[in-house]
C-alpha cells in the first residue's frame, strides 16, 4: 500500500539546472486530479503561502476506489511544511489510510544539524539530503533517498532519465522531459516498491504527470496552477 502514497542516485542529467523553494514564491496552488483505469477518484492539491523568507505548503488529497459498491481502499490526508530561505523547518502530517491512522512529526535540529523524525512507520534522525516526498517539488528528483510524507518512513531510490516529450494534458501540448523513479533496493515487496513514471516541464520546474502501475493504472495529473 506504500506504493499509492508516494513516493534516487540521481545521474544529474539536466534537472540539476531547475530553481529551488524560491521558485515558488509566486505559486498560490496546484492542482492535480488522481485517476485510475482513465477514471477520476480522487485529488490532490497544495496551497502556498509565502511571508518575507518563510514559505508554508498545506497539502490535501483523498482518493477512494469501489467495486460492487464495496471499498477496495481508501486514503485522506493532510500535510504542512514550512521552509525558511529554502531550508525545510518542519513538515507533519496526518493520514487515515483504510481506517488506518498514519503520521508524521519532522523538526530541523539545529544542534545535530539533521531532522528528526517521529512518525508511525520509522522514529529517529534523518540527513538533511532527504526531502519529503510530495509531488509539488522537483527536489524528489534530486536526492538519494526520500522521507514519506504518510508515514516518515527513510526510502533510497533510483531515478532515470528517459527522454524529452511531448504530452498533452486538459487539450495542451507540454514540451517535457520523462524520468523513470523506482526503488534502490529490489529486494522489496512488490506493494512496496517504487516504480513510477515522471514527466516535469523544466521551463516551469513544474511535474506535470505521474503514473504507475498497481491494482490498476495509476495518473497523477497537473489540472491547474496559479
């Protein structure tokens, strides 16, 4: 079940060229629209409020799949980081995954100069190389290892260029680049391991679309943005 709530040694091919935090200053939302097998169900938006050097990202989503008019599973959360001067602070987090609750509580440690973490898969220290794994940010595509923002848990992955693309999302055509994202370690299960398919516009910093495979096809798309 960890492969539907998010998410490398990375080979820096070009997105090492994209902007950081700053970038975002002037994003007030975005958007994006959860499908599986071509059908919306559910969303998954991130709000953005910028005072002086602190930037504060509350993040909503929800998502729920029937059959027969039976619940095959079903996952709503909420998230808050805040950054300083493009540090991360802070990031907690709360999720009821199949009546199921989860959690996150990340402070920065200024003393140890690393985070520490308590959350309700993993509670200890983490390096400041990882970033929390949430779609609105490029820098999942830039660090070895990730930080999930369901559960805390401390995930190594691989990430792998593919190719430049054109896709077309909502009736616009988007001039891409396409990064494969997948797990370090093999040896996982299969609900546990990372697979996906990430398509970001580089002019925007923005990722556009995510999908991968499990129970079904799986799309995360960029609806809106402003």
């Amino acid at each position: 079940m960890k492969k539907f709530l998010f998410l490398l040694i990375f080979n820096f091919y070009s997105i090492n060229t994209f902007a950081h935090i700053e970038h975002y200053n002037n994003l007030k939302k975005i958007e994006m629209e959860i499908f599986r097998n071509g059908e919306v169900v559910g969303y998954n938006y991130y709000f953005f409020k910028n005072e002086q050097d602190q930037t504060i990202i509350t993040n909503q989503f929800k998502f729920k799949v029937t059959l027969v008019g039976k619940t095959l599973f079903e996952v709503e959360g909420y998230g808050e980081e805040i950054h300083i001067s493009d540090k991360l602070i802070s990031y907690k987090s709360k999720t009821i995954q199949n009546k199921k609750n989860k959690f996150v509580n990340l402070n920065y440690n200024p003393k140890k100069n690393k985070y520490d973490i308590e959350g309700s898969s993993y509670t200890g220290e983490a390096s400041l190389e990882n970033v929390v794994g949430n779609w609105w940010s490029h820098k999942i595509l830039q660090t070895n290892s990730y930080i999930s923002p369901i559960s805390g848990s401390i995930n190594e992955q691989v990430v792998t260029f593919v190719g430049k693309e054109t896709i077309n999302l909502y009736g616009k055509d988007y001039e891409t680049e396409h990064f494969k994202l997948s797990s370090k370690n093999n040896q996982l299960r299969e609900d546990e391991r990372l697979n996906f398919d990430i398509w970001i516009e580089k002019k925007s910093s923005m990722i556009l679309k995510v999908s991968y495979s499990y129970l079904g096809d799986w799309e995360y798309r960029l609806k809106f943005f402003e």
